[in-house]
C-alpha cells in the first residue's frame, strides 16, 4: 500500500462497484459559510443534468473526511437550476 493513498475500508470496498449504479459524480462548484454551523455547497456536473430535484428533498453526499475515510453526508436541497 502506497503511504499517499488512504487505507481503503470495508465500506469502500462495499460501495465502489455500485458508484455508477446508486450514484451521481459531482464536483463541488463552490462552497460558502452562511453561518457558523451551515453551508452552502453548489455542486455541479454533466451526471446531474436531467435530474429532478425539490427543495427540501434530500440528497447523500460521500466524503473523505481528514484520515481518508470514506462517510456519508446528508443535505437538504435548497434550489436547483437544471
């Protein structure tokens, strides 16, 4: 195993294979701090065209938090522009 790439986890190992059937690939196209406690994450992508949202729905972000583990983050949709 190479010391710059995290350890992968039996959740990784789980989700990987399923990435392109349960999800979308999105980058975070900004991110501000509208209180000490909140975000604003704008995501964007070519996977997210034609997708169908409603403020207040939810949606499930993965993340790597700092030691490189995979988790799962959930957000509220707050507007969409498609």
């Amino acid at each position: 195993m190479s010391p710059d790439r995290p350890r992968q986890t039996a959740a990784d190992r789980l989700v990987g294979p399923l990435l392109g059937v349960l999800f979308v690939r999105a980058e975070a196209a900004g991110i501000d701090q509208i209180t000490p406690r909140m975000r604003l994450i704008r995501l964007a992508g070519p996977e997210l065209c034609g997708l169908t949202w409603t403020p207040g729905q939810q949606v499930r972000v993965r993340v790597r938090d700092p030691r490189g583990r995979s988790a799962l983050r959930t957000y509220s949709v707050w507007s969409y522009r498609g």
